[in-house]
C-alpha cells in the first residue's frame, strides 16, 4: 500500500487528509505533538478503513522533532502533506519575536526540509507528490502569518517547475476560512465571518487532491475563494496595506 506521511494529523485539514487517504487505500503516517490525539487517531482509522495508521510525536518548531520527520520521510513515503501551522491573534509588533521564529521554523524551514527529504526517492521511484498546505492569505499583506504562507506558495511553484517529472508533483493548496480548531488555538475571534465564507475540511481535502492528479500547482478551493484571490491580485500592495493597518490583525 502507498504511505502518506501528514504533518498537523489530528485536527482540521490534517485529518481531514488522514481520513480520505485512509479511504483512498494509503497508510497514513500521521505527525503531531500530541501523543494521546495521534493514537486516538490512529484507532479511529484503523476501525473505520481498516488501516495501520503510523504515529511519529514530533514538534516541527524543534531541531530534534523536525529532524525525526526528516528523516522518516527519507526512508520513504508516496505522498508527504505539509499541515502543520498555526497563527498568532493580535498586531504584528505585540508578538514576540520568539513566537515570530517558531511560526516561520514549522511554516517555512519545515516545509523546505521536508520538501527536499522527499522529492529525491519520488524521483527515484519515478511517482510521488508533495502537498504544502499555505493559505488565501499568501496573496495579502498581513504580517508573518500571510507572509510564511505567500513563501510556501513561492516555494512549491518552483520546486514543481524543477523537479521536472510528469508523475512527482509539488502542489500548495491555499484555502481561505475552513471550519477547524485552527482559530480557536489562536484565541481568534471569528464571530463576524459570514457563514458563507466557511469551508469544510473534507471537502478542502478532496479538492486538493482531485487538483494534484491534474497537474495543477496552486490550489485554491471553492469558486469563492478562487474569485477572492483573483480579486486579491488586482488590489495594489499600497490599497492592502493601509486597510490591514486599519485592522491590525492577521
């Protein structure tokens, strides 16, 4: 059976992966820091596909845990899905710089480590794809968080031009508001996102990977958030930035 290793695999987006590659007929390699949530994860796989999920602890904003990632990916794997992230509530400059790192080791060194550990085998083996999961937020000005993910999409575009193979692929997957824990860690207060803009992290999954087999290398999900970031690219850099000042926030 393929291996799909996914970073952030207990909650959200990563699970959602988890679930529709278990049903897709991959071994799931799931990755978190949680050791408890990633064996109840596991379990739940295994009774509903009947799947030997793999569980790796591993906290990506440490050398030691991103290192065993690493090096697990080396050994081999058909898909690697780079989740993991998180976001910071408040104004750029009320975050200290020790959190700003933190985000940019798991959202930006940990998607080029694993990156680079994976596409050589794939290569080798002549099949493979890479999923690096940014954001909407990559095609606007609003501090660190939209940054590391506009990197991610920069990354993935031109590791998926240089790897030059019709069946390895690089892919960053961009959804906009999807309906996970994500803001809730965060400490975000999304109570005036109209429930229009939500999407479902089942649906974002298999979205992404419907646009993996097609080649395509930036995915943004739903007609919504595709118009948004069209949009989005007309709008002068100068225009966005006086209105994210207006709202401080990421």
């Amino acid at each position: 059976m393929p291996t799909a290793l996914i970073t952030g695999a207990t909650a959200g987006i990563g699970a959602a992966f988890a679930r529709h590659l278990a049903g897709d007929g991959f071994t799931p390699v799931l990755v978190a820091r949680d050791e408890k949530r990633l064996l109840e994860s596991a379990e739940t796989l295994r009774l509903r596909y009947g799947v030997a999920a793999e569980v790796l602890v591993a906290d990506l904003a440490t050398e030691e845990g991103l290192a065993a990632v690493e090096a697990r990916v080396r050994d081999g794997v058909d898909l690697l899905v780079n989740n993991a992230g998180f976001g910071h509530p408040g104004a750029f400059l009320d975050v200290p710089a020790d959190d700003e790192v933190r985000m940019l080791k798991v959202h930006c060194e940990a998607v080029l480590r694993l990156t680079l550990a994976a596409l050589p085998g794939m290569k080798r083996r002549g099949k493979g794809g890479v999923i690096n999961v940014a954001s909407v937020a990559a095609f606007f000005n609003r501090g660190t968080y939209s940054a590391s993910k506009a990197w991610v999409v920069n990354f993935s575009e031109s590791a998926a031009a240089e790897v030059k193979h019709p069946n390895v692929r690089v892919m960053a997957l961009c959804p906009g508001f999807v309906r996970t824990e994500f803001h809730d860690r965060a400490a975000m207060d999304m109570s005036g996102i109209p429930a229009f803009m939500w999407l479902d992290a089942d649906a974002v999954a298999a979205e992404a990977m419907r646009d993996l087999g097609r080649g395509v290398a930036v995915s943004v999900p739903s007609l919504l958030y595709k118009s948004v970031v069209a949009v989005g690219r007309l709008v002068p850099r100068g225009v966005q930035q006086a209105v994210n000042a207006r709202l401080g926030r990421r």
